[in-house]
C-alpha cells in the first residue's frame, strides 16, 4: 500500500463475515464449541454467526479476533491478513462442500420417491375405478 492509499484500497476477501469467522477458528483448529467457551457464549451463538443468522456485537468481535489471531477489521470486512490456511484446509473445505451438496440431493431425491408414489398410488386407484366398470 503506498503513501497515498488507504486500506479500502485493498481487494476485499468476498467472503462473509460468518464465513470469515468460521476459516479463522478452523485456522486455530478450534472447534466452535471450543471457541464459544473462550469468549462466553453458547456453541448455538457461534453457530448462528457463522451461518450468516446473526453477527457478533462489538466487544465480541474483538475477542474473536484475539483469540483468532486476526484483525477486527478482517473479520468484518475482509481487509488486511487472513489466516493462513493448513494445507488440508482447502482439501477440507471442498470435502465439506461436496458433502453438503450431496445431502440436499438425497434430501431432494427422498421428496421427488415420496411424490411419485403418491402418483403412482393415486393412477393406481384411477385403475382400479377404470376395471370395476361403469356405475361402480
């Protein structure tokens, strides 16, 4: 950065600010169990944060960057240093990443069995009215 430039100069990370909380406790290799005992707050909070549903107020936000080893500034706008990564945490991350997607396509694929037995039930009774004849 030169003389004349500011930190909002810099690329931001793209990434938000709970997806910025979660690959710095993962660069710690904290659990998120783990990180909330440190600071005080329910694993459920932590959690919430990283999923986007809510975001750390103030004094938090500090504790998580000191205890993360990275800027209040990175955590909130993706300014300045990350967290260096482990090498298996990318590996680790496409992983998690597959597996997510895998799951909502079982889950998409149970509902589209569950829809199409109802179909299938509901021809079948067609059918059955179909072969009693008429005025059955």
């Amino acid at each position: 950065m030169s003389e004349t430039e500011t930190m909002w100069a810099e690329p931001r990370d793209g990434d938000t600010i709970g997806g910025r909380i979660r690959r710095a406790r993962e660069a710690a290799n904290f659990s998120a169990a783990q990180l909330a005992r440190r600071i005080g707050v329910k694993t459920a909070t932590v959690s919430a944060w990283e999923s986007g549903r809510s975001e750390p107020r103030a004094n938090r936000l500090t504790m998580l960057a000191g205890f993360l080893g990275v800027s209040p500034t990175w955590l909130l706008y993706g300014l300045g240093d990350a967290p260096a990564e482990t090498p298996l945490a990318s590996e680790m991350a496409l992983i998690a990443s597959s597996l997510k997607l895998l799951r909502e396509t079982h889950e998409r694929t149970g509902e589209a069995l569950v829809r199409l037995e109802a179909q299938v039930e509901q021809i079948g009774r067609l059918i059955g009215k179909d072969a009693q004849g008429p005025g059955a």
